[in-house]
C-alpha cells in the first residue's frame, strides 16, 4: 500500500507550520502524556476516506426489498419491519445515529479480524501482513465505527463482538476506550472440531472469543420482557417449551434414534432421522455403558417433557395399512421430514402401536430462571460434546464455522461467502440478550447470518425481534460490480423468509436501503419526499415506507394518544384542506413551509404541530468529533446541524 510506511503527508504539512515554541510544547505534551490503555498512529496512517460530513440520507430501492405474500403486513403500501442497508456501514450507522439512537437492545457484530491474509478493505486495498500500520489501521477503522455504535444502545443493550484469539486483547482495549466501565465478559467459542497449523508449533487454534459491553441496565436472560415465551402453566409453575433434539443424523447417532414413549397415554413418537433425540435412552445402553447426563426415560419420570395433550393418534393394524400412509407421506412429520419411512430401521416395531402425531418437548421452567440461567462464561458449548453438559447450568450448544459455511450453503445454493458465522451461535447470544420485540443490529452482516438468526429465534418462541443489516458491497477497483449486500445478504433473508428447497420460508419482509450523501447547504434543495418520508419513518417507526408518489403521505399513527404524524410535499389549497379534515384528533405536519401550514390551518380553525422538514433532516446529523479527530475529547458531540 502506498504511503502507508510514512506519517501521512498531511501531518508532516501541519507541522511545518508550528513555530519553536509551538513544536517544543507539542514534545512537551507528547513526552509526558501517560495513560493506561491503547494507543495507535492514528496521526501517521492514512486517513480513512470512507469518512466524510455529509449528511446522509435513506433511499428505498423498491426492486430489492421483499415483503411475504400473506399476513397481516402484506400490504403494498405497509411497513418494512427489517431493514438492509447497503455501503459502507460509517454512513450506515451514521444514518442509523439520526433515526435509531439510544433504540438498539442488541448489537452483534463479526469485524473483520485483521489477520493479516488481506482480510479486510481500507481506502480500496486489501490490508496485508506487510502493512506497516495494519493495526493501527485496523483500530482506527473500528474506533470510528465503534464511536457511533455506542450512541445507538438503549439504556439496557448489549453490544457482543466476535474476535479471534490472536487480535482479542488489541480490540478489548479499543472496546475499554469506546465503552470505558461497561465491560461485561467474554465468551469462548469453539470455531472448528478439530485444529488448525496456522499457528505453528505453539497452538492449534480452535477457538474465538465474543466480547460483552453492556449498558448499566441489561441483564442477562433476566430480562421479564423475555418471559413472555413461559405459555406454559402446571400447578403455580410456569414453563416453555425447548427443543429435544439435536443436530445430528440417524447414521451419526444412532443409539439416540429410538422411539418415545409416553407411559401416560401409551403413544409412541419416533425420532427425526435428521435430527436425533439429544438425551439417551436406557433402551439403547449397552452392559457396562455408563450414560452422562439424564436419560430420556429419567426426564420423562420426573415430568420434565410435555406431551402433546391434543393430537392426532393412530394405530396402523398392518405392515401393508403402515407402507400405505409413508407412501401418502401421511405420517408424523418434523417439517417436511417425514418421521416414519420405508426402509427405516424396525419398521415392523410401529405396527399395533399407538403412533402421536406432535412433537414431545422439554419443559423449561420459569421458577428461578433468574439465578440459575446466568450463563457462565465458558458458555457456548460445542455440538460434539453436548453431552458433557452440567445440570442445572445455561450452556446453549452451538456449531462451529463449519455449520456455518453447510447452513449459507443450503440456502443459497452455492458457497457465497467465507467462514460465515452459524446462525445456532448468533442465535444463543440473541436468547440470551434480548427480549421479543427488540431491536438487534448488525453492522459488519456480511452474508446475514444475523438476520437467518434473528428470524429462526422468533419462529421458535414467537418473539417479534426485527433485524438490521448493514453490509458492504465488497466491490474494489478491481471489482467494481461486485455487490455482496444485494446478492449474498438480501437473497440469503429473501430465501430464508420465503422458503427454498423443501424447508418452509419464516415469513417477514425487509426493506433494502441505500444511502445518499448530501452537503448540508444542500438537504434543502436535493433531498427529495423519498428521502423525507424513508428518515421520517425510520426514526418515527423504527420501520421503512414503500415509495409513494403522493403529495400527502401518513408516516406513523400513535393509536393510543390519537395522534397521526404527515408528511407534506406541497403545501396548496388541496393538501390545506385535507389537514383541516384529516380524522385524528391531533396532528404532527412535516413540511417546507412549517410557519405557514400553522398559521393557515389556524385561521381555519385547527391546530396542528407544524415541523420544518429540512430541520428533520438535519436532525441527528451533527458531526461528531470522536468520529473524525483524535484530540483528546473523544466522544463529544459538536453542535454542528439541527438537532
Ligand atoms: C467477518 S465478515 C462477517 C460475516 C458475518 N458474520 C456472516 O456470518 O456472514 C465481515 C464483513 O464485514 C464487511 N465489511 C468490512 N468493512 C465494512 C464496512 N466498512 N462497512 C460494511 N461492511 C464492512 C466485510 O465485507 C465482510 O463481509
């Protein structure tokens, strides 16, 4: 890279300028400046040029955003609940500063980690091993970036960043500086099964770490809003259901292939072929054979998995009446799994037995959660040794990058993008950390292993969690066309909602955005109504409006307070009228002409709220001086445009 091995010409010019004086007090200062914590040549590198003062503003691409064909949302004209947002994710959060700040309940992000093999993109070229101010670089890009992340967590959000072993304590450093006392911990993640050389002769590296910063009011799991999933009532306990199985096949597992039996009802469950049951069974164990863990039939005895109280039963009198309902697929099935097939082992064993048609589960009760559900940090334990799991302690089994790259491909077909994290870890931290209706942020999405995540969690427990992805197109001078945002990111939440292959689509709709960049002498002349009513809806709904060509356009509706927020292109003798009429009983006006719409609608006899359309704009797009300088007041915000 050029001009990276020498301080940044623009430096050497500044101090050209300063006197003897001037350069003695400036050694003076440098000589004796001592501080605990990092520090990196953020002088000497060259300056990221992906920052700029613009104000940015959001723009619908309709081609590229996808909304489910039934439900309550499908509406052409209803909201976009998650959001893609394409670019560079400085302008992205930026954007996201003027619309969401202080509403984001969970951050996850996956940086890239700087390890030297030409992983990550600054000012256009691949940072290599060889780049004298690679670090530096690497954390100046993130402190940016980390600098307007932090504005953006609620009082009780979370933010939880992957990192490797070898670039750990660089960045829980940075993370000290962006977040000073909000540390919480860290996770260790077992990445891959078995271990790597890149680390020579020392270590095989298998494991990564995820960093925990958090706001004074989160907690773990404790969370009430995240009680909602506990539907579930025995006695004066309450409980959810969890899943029983685990993701291994009937070839890799199977002595925990095997049939459940509820001895209450006498009915038989078979097991997933694809899935296998997670606890073992006493059926299965060999003489000799010591089980770790419960058994399936010391659950069942101590009440410990539901049934389902309604369900279909059967009884198939023959093994022909049996071969007749697999060939119908009218059978117990996991999805689009059929449970019961011709050449399944012990076929003969379901003839005569009562067969149920649901699903058993484990019950997970609510009673204690608090104390006994804080994870320990050793916490994301690997799918190959789940069966090494202590009782009593929160430890979700996770997969390695390996599911990771197998999950991506499954719904795209091909391999899209390398060393995707597994949606199984992403969604362990989000059941973790947030509640059903919260927010969680991704803004280095890469191929959207977050929203996949995001989406699976709520078709699990029916929680109402809403996603946003910021990811880069990845395009380079040498890639011009290359668009990883549009084509890996959005086809991959596309596919994941709609369905593909034989799996069912999780439903949902996003909007996918882009950013313009304007001069704020200009916000009053360029920004267009797509602009207004896109900025408008974000930061009002925390959602996205389709495009609309009409000269009047609702943006929110506050049901509960009666009020109604407009947005008005034109302010005439039509639009005046329609205010004056407008139903709600209280009435918010975004226009151009804000003194007007006041004034006019008055004299007629109705009060209304009446806003400046370009001050809104503006609004949130202050520049921020930790954004851009390092000079000692990292983090204050300077009074720059319309707050
Ligand atoms: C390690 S990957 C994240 C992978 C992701 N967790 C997944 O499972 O697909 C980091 C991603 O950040 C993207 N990225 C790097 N710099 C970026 C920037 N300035 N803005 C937005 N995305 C960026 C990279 O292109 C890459 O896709």
């Amino acid at each position: 890279m050029q001009g990276m091995s020498t301080p940044a010409p623009s430096l050497l010019a500044q101090l050209e300028h300063l006197d003897a004086t001037q350069l003695r007090r400036l050694l003076v200062d440098q000589l004796t400046r001592q501080k605990i914590g990092l520090y990196w040549e953020h002088d000497a590198i060259e300056r990221d040029r992906a920052l700029n003062e613009h104000v940015v503003l959001p723009r619908v691409v309709p081609a590229l955003c996808h909304r489910d064909a039934s439900g309550a949302a499908s509406g052409a004209g209803a909201p976009f609940t998650n959001l893609i947002i394409e670019g560079d994710n400085f302008d992205s959060l930026r954007l996201l500063r003027a619309t969401h700040s202080g509403k984001i309940r969970v951050i996850y992000i996956d940086p890239p980690y700087n390890t030297g093999n030409k992983d990550w993109v600054y000012n256009d070229h691949y940072v290599g091993a060889n780049d004298r101010w690679r670090h530096s670089m690497w954390l100046e890009f993130l402190y940016q970036r980390l600098t307007l992340a932090r504005d953006l967590l609620a009082p009780d959000g979370v933010i939880l960043v992957s990192i490797n072993d070898e670039n750990r304590s660089r960045l829980e450093l940075l993370m000290d500086e962006v977040f000073p006392g909000r540390r919480v911990g860290s996770f260790v993640w077992r990445c891959r099964t078995g271990g790597n050389d890149t680390r020579g002769a020392f270590f095989s590296d298998n494991h990564e770490h995820v960093l925990v910063y958090a706001n004074p009011a989160f907690r773990f799991s404790g969370d009430e809003k995240s009680y909602s999933m506990y539907k579930f009532q025995e006695g004066d306990r309450i409980f959810r259901l969890s899943d029983l199985t685990k993701a291994h096949d009937l070839h890799e597992r199977p002595n925990t292939y095997y049939p459940i039996h509820d001895p209450a009802t006498d009915t038989y469950y078979p097991c997933n072929p694809q899935r296998v049951w997670a606890y073992a069974s006493e059926s299965r164990v060999k003489d000799g054979q010591k089980i770790r863990g419960e058994t399936i039939e010391a659950l069942i005895s101590k009440k410990l998995v539901w049934f389902p109280p309604v369900q279909r039963i059967e009884i198939f009198e023959s093994r022909a009446q049996l071969l007749e309902a697999i060939a119908r697929r009218d059978v117990p099935m996991s999805g689009a799994t059929p449970l019961l097939f011709d050449n399944m082992p012990d076929l003969e064993f379901w003839v005569g037995k009562r067969i149920g048609y649901g699903r058993p589960s484990f019950k997970r009760f609510k009673e204690g959660l608090k104390n006994e559900n804080q994870p320990i940090s050793s916490w994301l334990t690997p799918r190959q040794e789940q069966d090494t799991l202590l009782d009593g302690v929160n430890q979700p089994v996770v997969g390695t990058t390996e599911e990771g790259s197998k999950e991506l491909k499954a719904v795209m077909i091909e391999k899209a993008f390398p060393y995707p994290k597994p949606p199984s870890l992403i969604k362990a931290l989000l059941a973790q950390s947030c509640g059903d209706d919260d927010i969680v942020l991704d803004f280095f999405a890469g191929s959207g292993t977050t929203g996949q995540a995001v989406l699976e969690l709520n078709a699990e427990d029916g929680g109402n969690r809403r996603f946003i992805l910021c990811s880069s197109t990845e395009a380079t001078e040498k890639e011009s066309q290359r668009n990883v945002c549009r084509d890996v990111c959005a086809e991959r939440m596309r596919r994941v909602m709609q369905g593909y292959g034989d799996v069912a689509g999780l439903g949902g709709s996003f909007a996918y955005l882009q950013v313009d960049k304007l001069e704020p002498p200009d916000v009053a002349f360029d920004a267009s109504s797509e602009h207004a009513r896109a900025l408008l809806a974000m930061r009002l709904t925390h959602s996205a409006l389709p495009p609309s060509d009409a000269g009047m356009q609702l943006i929110a509706r506050d049901a509960a307070n009666g009020i109604d927020t407009v947005l008005v292109n034109e302010v005439n003798d039509v639009t005046l009228d329609a205010l004056l009429h407008w139903p709600s009983p209280r009435l918010a006006v975004y226009s151009n002409r804000p003194d007007s719409v006041r004034e006019l609608l008055q004299a007629r006899g109705r009060t209304v709220n009446s806003y400046s359309l370009v001050d809104a704009l503006l609004r949130g797009q202050a520049r921020q001086r930790a954004a851009f300088a390092h000079d000692g007041t990292r983090g204050d915000a300077v009074p720059g445009g319309a707050q």
